[in-house]
C-alpha cells in the first residue's frame, strides 16, 4: 500500500487561518469555527450520495421507472466513479491539495446532476456519464475530506459533526421527498444533490491548505511510530471493503426490502426521514462517546447492533413494526460507529493515512453493494425469496468484517495518547 499521506498532519499550519496572537477572544473563535465550518459543509456536499442511496434507489425506481437491477447498476456507478475521486485526491494530496482544485471537483458534481435532469427518464450512456462525473467530483471531495479530518485535533468529533449535519440535511430531503416528487417528478433527486454544494462553495475560501511538504525527517519519525504494519493496513482495510459492500447490499435497498412487510411509499419516506433524524442522534452520541480509547467498547457495541438489525429483518420479514424498528436500529448504530471509526484509525495511524483509505474503500464496499444486491433481486423468483437472500448475504459480510475490525480497535486501547 502507497504511502500518499505520510505526513505529520497535526503539526502542519493551515493557510487562511489568522494567528492567534494578538487577537481578540471573540476573532480567535472565529477563525477556529470558520475552518471547522468549511470542513463540515465540504462533508455533506461530498458526502450527499452516500448518505442519501435509499432516496436515489427509490426515486430511479418509483419515479424514474428503472427496474431495480438497472436502479442499482447507475448507483454503483456513479459510486464506483467515487471512489476513483477519491483515490485521485488521495494518491496526489500535495499536488491536488489547493482549495481551486476542490472548488472545481464540487462544482463538477453540482452541474453534473443538474445536468442530468434531461436524462431523467433514459438509462443510456449520457445518463450513466453523467453519474460517473457526479461521482468523480463528490469523491474528490471525499478524499480531502479524509485529510482535512485528519488535520484537526479532535477527528471524531469533526467527522460526528458533519455527519450530524449531513443526516439532518438527509431528513429535510426524506420528509420533503413526497412534496419535491409532485413538484419535479423524477428530476427530485438530482436537484437534491446538487443542493448540497453551493453552501460548501460558499465556505470554501476557509478550507485549510498546508504550507509545505514533508521532510524526510518527518516521514521517517512518524514510520516508526506506526501501530500498524502495511499487512496490518491492508487486511484492516480489507476489513472496511467488505463491512461497506455489507453496508451498500442492505441500506439503499432497504425501501425494496419493506415491501416485504407491506411498507408503502408514502410510509417509507417517513421512515426514512426519521432515519436521518436518528442517525443525527447516532453522530451526537460518536462525539459524546469519544475519540480514542474510550470509544472502543462502545464501537464494539454498536457494530453488534448493526448485525442485530439485519437479523431481526431476517427473523420478521413480514412484521411491520419490527422492520420499522430495524431501520431506525441500524441508521442509528451505523452512524454512532461511522465518525467513530476515524477516530480510532487515528489513533491508530497518526499519519492520516487510514483516514483516507478509509474513504476509499468505504466508497469503493458501497459502490460493490448496490450492484450485488440489484443482481440479487434480479434472480431470485419472487421479492420473499430475493430479500431473504438479500439479508443473508448482507449479515454474513458485516459479522466476518465487524470481527476482524474489533480485533484491531482493541490494540489501539494499548496505544499511549
């Protein structure tokens, strides 16, 4: 594995910032705010289609009419073209690293899905181009977004951060999805997605840039700090890859999954705007839960309460309540333990490394998911046999990789602060 971030990033000065000498208590905060604002709306923009898969899967196939195979193959796409952003910010991330370069990859993935709206109703190859380009520019981002976390001094908590402010964005979009669909049909969705962006272009002048590169002083002390060997990085990231193809096979289908409880449209959105709501809840308490050491026991819990959820699908699949309570169970668990894991791969690779590795193969699980469930649901012969093979596959790729991740989160508790 490359080392494209081997840099001291706690000690590297962000440009824009102001020094703190001199200065005012009040003009202090706001040059410590701005920054962290900056990051923030950079993590929804990017982050809008991962974190909104269940609204786009049921707008391609309700208000679009793709059948569900071709919903998810445009969805993999565009998710795949994700993480090809994300490996390019994250292989040249001092070549790459200005502010301009950002600005264009956001602004590329706003005109994309504006863009596409002509194309809302043809699944050829423009539309399929056009996704790809959305998802090239939200995975740039993602990829700075990895390295700007990793610059500040509590990751957890920023990461917790956006993520809460990115779920309640995804809860305003739930609610309003049946009112947007009467007034734009199938263009919703792509209007959805390109909100996200002009608030992060707005803030972009206070992304924090580097001022130089590393040394090779640097690079060598932080080498031998590392609590992790490159085969320890890769089968960890190995992990991930496999958690998030987990992830990406269950939740964006998981309105195809209520019909098996007989889950309406109307009633999915809601449930799926609730979900925001309580995957926000989930964000607040990763923060309350800690950064580093302390938060292990507790990321342990709720990667089990994410398998639980799948489970309890699997042993009710026609009890509406206990799907409802399955979907609130796992968009709650998964977004305690999602900011989280960044910051015990912090603490685990002070470089900053994993952190953006992280984005890349969570992209990459998640792109892998929805084309793996779209073939499932394809072949199999009726929606009861398909979402039960579904969920088992789904429950069998997050315990193997939950297992393997837990292993590693408790050597991190032997680490010193």
């Amino acid at each position: 594995m490359s080392e494209p971030a081997a840099t001291n990033f706690k000690e590297r000065e962000p440009i824009g910032v102001a020094p703190m000498a001199n200065q005012s208590p009040s003009r202090s905060v706001i040059w410590t705010v701005l920054p962290i604002l900056a990051i923030i709306m950079v993590g929804v923009a990017a982050h809008a289609t991962s974190s909104l898969k269940p609204l786009i899967v049921q707008a391609f196939v309700h208000s679009a009419g793709f059948d569900k195979a071709t919903s998810g193959y445009l969805l993999t796409a565009e998710m795949i073209s994700t993480s090809l952003g994300s490996i390019v910010a994250t292989a040249f991330p001092f070549a790459l690293r200005r502010r301009k370069h950002l600005f264009a990859a956001l602004s590329l993935m706003m005109l994309a899905n504006l863009a596409s709206i002509p194309f809302r109703a043809d699944a050829g190859a423009v539309l399929y181009g056009l996704r790809c380009l959305s998802g090239l520019g939200a995975g740039f981002g993602l990829g700075r977004l990895g390295i700007l976390i990793a610059l500040s001094g509590y990751p957890g908590r920023t990461a917790g951060i956006y993520s809460i402010t990115t779920q309640l964005y995804g809860a305003v979009a739930a609610f309003a999805m049946p009112w947007i669909d009467r007034a734009l049909g199938a263009s919703s969705i792509f209007v959805i997605l390109a909100g996200t962006v002009p608030l992060a272009l707005l803030v972009m002048a206070w992304v924090p840039e580097s001022r130089h590169l590393p040394t090779k002083k640097e690079s060598v002390r932080h080498d031998t700090a590392q609590a992790l060997s490159r085969v320890d990085k890769i089968v960890l990231a190995a992990s991930f890859f496999v958690f998030f193809i987990g992830i990406g096979n269950f939740w964006p289908f998981i309105s195809v999954l209520g019909e098996t409880a007989d889950v309406n449209r109307l009633q999915m959105s809601t449930i799926l705007g609730w979900g925001s709501i309580v995957s926000a809840i989930g964000s607040g308490t990763s923060i309350l839960a800690g950064d580093r050491k302390s938060s292990v026991p507790v990321l342990t819990l709720f990667l089990i309460a994410v398998c639980l959820s799948v489970i309890m699908q699997l042993a009710f699949p026609r009890s509406f309540d206990v799907f409802v309570a399955s979907a609130l169970l796992f968009a709650f668990a998964y977004y305690v333990i999602s900011p989280m894991f960044l910051g015990v791969l912090s603490k685990l690779d002070g470089t900053g490394q994993m952190n953006a590795v992280f984005y890349i193969v969570a992209v990459g699980g998640i792109a892998i998911g929805p084309a793996l469930a779209g073939w499932i649901l394809t072949h199999q012969p009726d929606r009861f046999a398909s979402a039960t093979v579904l969920r088992i596959v789904s429950i069998g790729l997050l315990a193997i990789s939950a297992s393997v991740q837990t292993y590693y989160f408790f050597r991190a508790r032997r680490l010193p602060d």
